[in-house]
DNA sequence: CGGGAGGTCT
C-alpha cells in the first residue's frame, strides 16, 4: 500500500525534527533562522504521457501484473520495439507499490544497450525505500551515481512526488561514500541541510572513518554545527584516526571527553581501541589501567581486547604470560577467537616452541574454530623458521586443499624459509610460482630473497634484484638497505657497506640499531675496535638506543681482541642501566676463558649468569663443555652434557668431537661408541683424529667390516687436518 | 568504529 499522505509530511517534520536536533546541542541556533533557512522540496511531476503512450503503458502494467510468475522477457518481448525509455517512468507510476516490478522492468530495460535515465533510476530508488527495501534502492542509486553526473538533484527533484522518505538520503549518502566521491558527500551534506535533512550519524561515519585525520576533524566539528549529532560510533572513528597517527593523548582526551561534549558515552570498542593503540606503542601500563577502568564501568573487556594484550606479550617474547593471559580471559568467560588463537601460536612459532603450537591447533580445532589463511600463514612461518621446509610445504597444500587461498604473506614466509636454507631455487620457483597465481610480491618478498642471495655470498646477485625491484616502483625500505649491508659486510666489504649506509641516507632512510649493529660487528669481527666505538657514538648522538644485540656485539669483540677488562666493564655498565644481559651476552665471556682454559673464572661467570636468572642457550652448553673437555674436567661436561639434552638442545660438532676425544682419553669407549654412533646418525662429520681412534678399536677387535666403512667414510667427508682449526 | 600472519643485527 502506497501513503500519498506522505507527501504533505516533509516540510513541517523535519522542521520539527531539526529543531530537535538543535534543542539538544551545545551550539544552539536561532528559530527563525532555521525557519528561513528550510526550503520546500521541488514541485515535480513526471510529463504526461501522449494517449497512445498511455495505451502502450498500461498494456505494459496490466500484463506485469497479470502475469507475475512469467519471465518478463516474455511478457514484454512484443512491446520492445515501442518501449521508450520516457515509458519507463509512466509505467512507474502504475506500479509504485510494487518494488518487484519495477525491478523486473528496469532489468529487462537495462541490457538493451540504453542508458536508464537518471529520473527512472532516482524513482525506482524511491519506490524501493519506500517498500523497505534499502539494499535494492541502495543499488540503484549506486548506478545512478556512476552513470548520471546530476543524479543527486534527480533524487531531490523526485523525492517530495513520489512520497519518499528522509533516509533515501542516508542511502545516497552511504552510496557515495562507497564508490570513494568523499568531498561529494560532504557538499550532499550541506545541501541537503538547506532542506531540513540531516544525514544519519551512522551513514556519516562511513564518510568519517574513510577521511584522513585532519578532514575527519573538520568534518566533524562542521556536521556538528550545521545540526548532526554524533554517537559513540563516531567518536570511535577519532579515537581510531588519533591512534592510527601515534596520537594516543588526544585519541585519550575524546574518551574522556566524548560524553560531556558529544553526549556518547564510551563502550567497549572505545576502550578497545584505545588500549590495542596504548599496546601497539608498548605503553602496557597505561593499556592495563584502562583494562581496569572499563572493567570498573561495568564494560566487560572481550576478545578483541584481550587479544590486544596478548599480542603485546608476544612481541615482546613474554609469550607464557601471554598464554596466561588467554587463560585468565576463558576464566573470566571471554571465549578466545580464531584470531585469538592465531595471537598466540604466532607467538610460540616465533619464540620456536612447535610443541605448544602444535598444542593450541589441538585445541582449536576442539573449540570448533577454523583456521584462516592468517592461521596457516603463521604456522607455516614457525616451520619455516625452525628449519621444517617439509611440513611448512605440507601445512600449505593443506590450505588451498580447504579452499583457502594463499596470499603475498603466505607466499613470502615460505620463500623467506627457503631463503634461510639458502635453497635460492626454490625460492625463487615460488617467487615465480605467486607471480602465476596473479599475487604481486612487495618489498617484504623481495627482501626476503635478496637477503638469502646476500647469505649465500651473492651480494652483486641481490643488488642486481634490488635494482629491478625498485624499477618495478617498490620502495626500497630500512629492512632491504639493512640486509644488503650485511651481505656486504659478511663478504668483508665494509667500505661499501658504509658506502650503502650513506646511500640509505640519501633515499630519506634512517639507519636504524640493525644498519649500525651490523656495521659495528663487522668492525669488531676485523678488530676494528676503535671504529666500532665511533660507530656506537654515532648512533647515541642520533637518539638511536643499542639493542641487547649492540652490547653483545661489542662484547664479542672485546672477548675476541682479548680485550676482557673492556668486556667485562661492559657487562657492568650494562648491569647499572638495567640492560639485562642474555646467554649470547654471556656466551662470549665464557667461550673466551673456556679458550684460556681458565675454567675457574668460566664457572664463576656461569654461576653469575644463573644468578641473575639467565638460562643457558644451546650455544652456552655447547661452549662449556667443550671448555671442560679441553680442562680434561669429564665429570663437569657430561653434567652439562646430560642437562642439555634434558632441555631438548643438541651437541654441535666440536662438543662431540670433544666430548668423545674426552671419554675415550678417559678409556669410557662404551660412552664414546654410543656418542659417535649418534653423532654419524646425525649426519656430522667427526674430526680425523675420532676417525683413526674409532677405526684402530674396530680394527683390533676384528671388525674388519665396520673398519672399512670407517676409512671410506673418512676419506670421503673429513677435511685435511690442516682445516680443521678453521671450522 | 576495534584485534591476528611475512623481510634486517650476535
């Protein structure tokens, strides 16, 4: 049923509806100028139709409504030689309360090769609106718009004749937003302003949240004034905008504020969004007491909120207390989410704890949660980074098996996995393989490659492929530049390495604690102590803070120049900061005494390194007990020998070289046997010396078989000894 | 209107 009384509503509703608007801000105006300001929609009405016209369209009527269950294309078949597009509106006319078929009749009209006239698209969008239904009229004034310059004043025109109703405007509004016309939405708004409508809050903050910071403000203040009120929704649009540009302060202050100014108080998204910011920027005290607060306002923190916390843990390796975190949230109800879920395996695949991931897959899969390709993504990432090219491939077959597809990001972790294999073809098979698949690869990939060429020593390779990166309109980045500086530097060229820091600088790039760490430990590696000095000056004149990674850097060369006064001073300059050493602090100092074979002031060190709650690393257990071996202290590296293996780490080549050449020393050849049997499991290559050991016991017991097996496989795989010291 | 994945230094 059509209302025509509709069409006496607009002028005195919206003056009303205005006024109210006003009544209830702060910037109030005066009556009679809105009373003045308000015009009248347009007087319109279609032109009348020519008798024989009118004939065809009510021909055209009677049989759509006759005969509703047939295709159009039937029933309008033999009047498409006749049809005009100018039909088309007195057909409407007919069928106001019919949205179907006008639908029918515009779609049977439009492939005809005709454009729709702008009036008959701007009616129809009525006619929708009015029936309820807004997803059609939405389309419709969608083609509008792209097909009509003038369409807006078409919907205008129109409006007051066919008894629309104000929201027709949101959806123009919404509709213009979408196709990205952002000013023109704006103009609309002003427009429609001098006919009394004021677009909804919730189509406003679809234009709101499209703007950059500084037009969202303008536009906010300026809707504001000319009579919008806006809700929690749009205050989250700020918040979010202030947070997107680092500007926590003020995304704080319109929290704070939004209820007394705007008249919305803050709900959960508010405080979401403000404390994922405060996480983002590592503020965690502030992030937690704003968790507090929400709480203390009967606003239950949700996934989302959670999520963000978690996220923080991860980045910051805390990934237990992340998991606690996930665990007191499923106590406080708070069911995690797939993207919960992906939170925290992310963050066991980075600190490479597969057991755990393998763990929360289990238990995600319980909780009836899907997997997505960020999911996979993630897991296919910590595999690559341990090393398992085989089941980081498997994981991705299974995804596209379920349909998902593999993106850039997907791509690039599997390519950076075999990039740290340095199996370049591969990589580069895959770079070929997502360039098929239509996938652009960005900067990240092709960093990714030119730092497995640059790993491999194809330094000149990289540059070759950064070049052509870089024509291809790719930004070069901090991450690219510092890569290729330390294929420079790992190749011994530090002068071009220096040379590449200063070209960084010349593209508008900061060298950052990575392009300077890696320049310094070049230096200390040459024994270059005195530029890697300047170069730590350097970088705390810019404001640039040294990472744990710095410091250790300069203690290894310390450590390795012999200069332990030095080191050892660093190590309490580094205490009275509170920078907290790690194992790889540590393991220098120790591996340096352990070559002194002062394992005294070695075992002192390491009890220091536990007191102040250091876990050894498998490099740390690796370098004692090859110092005990050489200190021919048995007991002490088969101590440290079975603790490591407690903790899942394994002997590298020289503890095992060390460790059997130790116990055979020791005549413990059961020991021994058992150690080098594991060690050529393993695939490692055993010193010369343990060869001929091995292969005098096999041969004088008789073991003539296993005695050849051994020779063979020492003249194969060992290095002359004259090499060994080298590795 | 809010959250999760990839690349650089020992």
């Amino acid at each position: 049923m059509f209302r025509h009384a509709a069409a006496t509503r607009p002028k005195s509703y919206f003056f009303l509806a205005h006024r109210r608007q006003l009544s209830s801000q702060r910037h109030a105006f005066p009556v009679d100028f809105i009373a003045t300001a308000i015009r009248p929609f347009p007087d319109y009405s279609p032109k009348k139709p020519a008798i024989y016209d009118a004939e065809l369209v009510r021909s055209i009527v009677t049989a759509l409504k006759q005969r509703r269950s047939e295709s159009p294309d039937v029933i309008l078949g033999p009047f498409a030689a006749r049809f005009r597009s100018d039909h088309l509106v007195w057909a409407f006319l007919h069928l106001r309360s019919d949205p179907v078929l006008v639908g029918a009749l515009l779609h049977w009209y439009r492939p005809r090769g005709r454009p729709v006239p702008a009036e008959a698209l701007a009616i129809a969008a009525h006619v929708a609106v009015v029936s309820g239904e807004p997803a059609s009229a939405r389309r419709l004034l969608r083609d509008g718009l792209v097909s009509h310059r003038n369409f807006v004043d078409r919907v205008i025109y129109t409006y007051k004749y066919w008894c629309s109703v104000p929201s027709v405007f949101d959806l123009l509004f919404g509709a213009i937003v979408d196709i990205n016309r952002l000013d023109e939405a704006r103009t609309l708004f002003r427009h429609l302003v001098t006919y009394g409508i004021i677009v909804s809050a919730d189509a406003c903050n679809a234009l709101l949240s499209r703007l950059t910071l500084d037009h969202m403000l303008s536009t906010f203040s300026e809707f504001q004034e000319l009579g919008l009120r806006w809700n929690t929704k749009s205050c989250n649009v700020l918040i979010h905008g202030f947070c997107g540009a680092g500007k926590t302060g003020e995304a704080h202050r319109i929290l704070l504020e939004m209820e007394g100014t705007v008249g919305a108080s803050p709900d959960i998204i508010s405080y979401s969004t403000l404390i994922d910011a405060y996480c983002r920027y590592g503020e965690l005290l502030q992030a937690t007491e704003l968790f507090e607060e929400m709480g203390d306002k009967g606003l239950m923190p949700n996934a989302f909120t959670f999520n963000s916390l978690i996220t923080l843990l991860c980045k910051n390796e805390k990934v237990v207390e992340a998991e606690r975190v996930f665990t007191e949230m499923m106590f406080r109800g708070v069911a995690p989410d797939h993207v919960v879920y992906t939170t925290l395996i992310n963050g066991y695949c980075k600190s490479g704890k597969l057991p755990a991931v393998y763990r929360l897959v289990e238990e995600m899969k319980n909780s009836q949660l899907v997997p997505d390709t960020v999911t996979y993504t993630a897991l296919i990432y910590g595999l690559s980074r341990s090393g398992n090219m085989v089941e980081a491939n498997k994981l991705f077959r299974e995804m596209v098996g379920k349909g998902l597809s593999p993106d850039e990001v997907t791509y690039t972790a599997l390519i950076d996995g075999y990039c740290k294999e340095g199996k370049m073809n591969d990589a580069f098979y895959l770079h070929n393989e997502m360039l098929q698949m239509g996938l652009v690869p960005n900067v990240v990939t092709y960093t990714a490659l030119s730092d497995g060429l640059c790993k491999q020593g194809e330094v000149e390779t990289a540059n070759e492929l950064l070049r052509e990166t870089s024509g291809k309109g790719l930004e070069l980045n901090v991450f690219t530049y510092n890569s290729l500086i330390n294929g420079l530097c790992k190749i011994g060229n530090i002068e071009q390495a220096v040379k590449t820091m200063v070209d960084m600088e010349a593209a508008g790039l900061c060298p950052d604690v990575y392009t300077y760490t890696t320049i310094m430990d070049a230096y200390c590696k040459s024994g270059e102590m005195d530029q890697a000095h300047d170069l730590l000056r350097e970088m705390l004149d810019k404001g640039i803070q040294p990472s744990i990674v710095t410091f250790n850097v300069l203690m290894n060369g310390f450590c390795t120049a012999g200069m332990l006064e030095d080191g050892r001073r660093l190590l309490e300059w580094m205490l009275e900061r509170s920078i907290m050493p790690n194992s790889a602090t540590y393991n220098s100092l120790l591996r340096h005494y352990c070559m002194e074979k002062t394992m005294k002031t070695t075992t002192k060190i390491y009890k220091e390194m536990r007191a102040s709650g250091i876990m050894p690393d498998e490099n740390t257990y690796n370098i004692l007990i090859r110092g005990h071996c050489r200190a021919r202290n048995m007991k002490e590296a088969c101590y440290f020998h079975s603790e490591m293996i407690g903790k899942g780490f394994s002997l590298s080549r020289g503890s095992y070289n060390a460790l059997i050449k130790g116990l055979v020393r020791k005549k413990r050849l059961t020991e021994a046997t058992q150690l080098f049997e594991e060690m050529r499991a393993k695939n490692l290559v055993a010193n010369r010396e343990i060869y001929n050991i091995f292969i005098d016991i096999n041969y004088t017991e008789q073991n003539i078989e296993m005695t050849l097996e051994l020779c063979d496989e020492a003249i194969e795989k060992c290095l002359p000894e004259s090499d060994l010291n080298k590795i």
